[in-house]
C-alpha cells in the first residue's frame, strides 16, 4: 500500500541563539538541547541546503516529500530563497515550501504546515530544521513503531518528558521532546477538532518564551496522551543535530545512568 507521508520543517530567518554543545534536558534526560549556531541569512540558507543534502543522502523507507513552513520575520531575502526551492525534486520526493506568520514559532509553523497538506498525506513527521532525522529507514521505522503500539498517538524522535520548571502538574507536562515526531492524519485531525489548530501559542516575542514551549511544545503531544492515546519512543536514534553534525560530533541521545543520576541531582 502507497503510503503518503511528509516531514514539515520549521525554518525561519531570524537571528538565533549560539549554543556550542548539545545538552541533557528533560525528566528522563536525554541529549535533546541542541547544538546551534546560525545567526544570519548565509548560514540559514547552509543549513537548509544541509536538510535537503542529508535528506538526499538516506533512504528513508518509503518516499518523503519535505515541506519547509517558513515562519516569516520580514526578512524578504529568506523569504525569496525559500520561495526559490518550491516544487524542487529529491532522490526519495520533492520540496514544498509554505510562508507562516511567525505565531507560536516551530508549533505554529506545524500547524500551519499541517492545515495546507493534511488532505495530501497520510502521515506527517515534524521537525525543526536544526534537527536532521535521515537514518535509512527513518520513516518506516517510524510508521512501524506507530502500526505495532496499540493506541499510539504519536511516536517521539527526541524521547517523552515530563520535565518543566513550572507549577503545572505532571499529568500536564507528559509530551514528546520538541514535539519531534510521527503520526498519522486521523490522529491529527482528532487533535485539530478539539482546539481549532495544532495547540501552539499565538505569541511571537522572546519574552514570551514560556507561553510558546507551554501552549506549543508541550501541549501539542501532551493534549495527544489526553486523548487517550500513546505516546511512544523510537526504538532507536533517528535524529542529529544538524550543527553537531556539521562537526562531525556524536552525541549519545541518552546519558549512561550515573550522568543522568548526577544531572538530576544538580
């Protein structure tokens, strides 16, 4: 059976934060902080010719189209380079690109990728464009891991965490790391129903940081595990930060036990 499936990726031109080295994160921890260092056009761009070269290189299991969603921040040379790649072919699929606001950054660019391609595909992988996920096999590895789990919701890349320096209880805090992940149409649609959209916040500005990791990374898959639903770990790394791999540095995605154990404690 054909199965339709794409990987929306977050993208936008703004100047970003540097952080050198990937760090634990979450409760389990596990190496999801990741590495960046992008803070201008000609690197942005890089690391978008860098997506589509990596995604080139694998055989993910089944054809995978890519959807780049550019969150736009008035920056109109980035806007016209991701303009420039649509309808561009690749080994296993070919580029959609789709301009946003910049609402909720990465889960509002999910939403809006979702709400333009949902009667197109039959699954959707989400990322953003400085996480890579091109292991052989990515995509079927995923769609197995969701077919084999009764009631899974969604499949995580980056791990399920119910870590947050907040007063909110964990029962709504449980959610998939970044809201990297698997899942299918059905599931999506349910989840769109309920609220209108994909849950992201519909804030913009740093200093509203809080509110777009609560309404948005968290609440995306947490809402998903209140439906009922599962969610589910991959059963092996499928994914690298793009500027680790740049470096060729590879890091673990989960700290030995005595690391986790000292990371926690501190």
């Amino acid at each position: 059976m054909n199965k339709k499936i794409d990987k929306i990726i977050d993208t936008s031109f703004y100047s970003r934060s540097v952080r050198l080295d990937t760090e634990l994160c979450g409760n389990p921890p596990v190496y999801t902080l990741h590495s960046q260092n992008f803070t201008n056009n000609k690197e942005i761009e890089n690391l978008i010719f860098f997506n589509i070269e990596k995604e080139n290189e694998c055989e993910p299991g089944y054809p995978v189209d890519l959807a780049f969603v550019n969150n736009n921040v008035g920056n109109l040379e980035g806007n016209k380079f991701i303009e420039n790649l649509s309808s561009k072919k690749l080994k296993n699929g070919k580029i959609i690109t789709i301009q946003n606001t910049n609402h909720g950054w990465s889960y509002g660019a999910y939403n809006k990728g979702y709400e333009v391609l949902k009667s197109q595909y039959d699954y959707f992988i989400f990322t953003e464009d400085d996480m890579i996920i091109n292991k052989n096999n990515y995509a079927k590895i995923c769609l197995e891991t969701f077919a084999k789990n009764k009631d899974c919701g969604f499949v995580s890349l980056g791990g399920v965490s119910s870590w947050k320096k907040d007063n909110l209880s964990r029962e709504n805090l449980i959610h998939a790391h970044g809201a990297w992940g698997f899942s299918s149409k059905e599931i999506l649609q349910e989840l769109y129903n309920k609220f209108g959209k994909l849950p992201h916040s519909e804030h913009s500005e740093k200093k509203d940081y809080k509110s777009i990791i609560i309404d948005g990374e968290i609440k995306f898959t947490n809402a998903i595990h209140k439906m009922g639903y599962k969610l589910i770990e991959t059963p092996i790394k499928l994914f690298h930060p793009a500027y680790d791999m740049m470096r060729g540095i590879e890091k673990p995605w989960k700290p030995k036990k005595i690391v986790a154990y000292f990371w926690m404690a501190k």
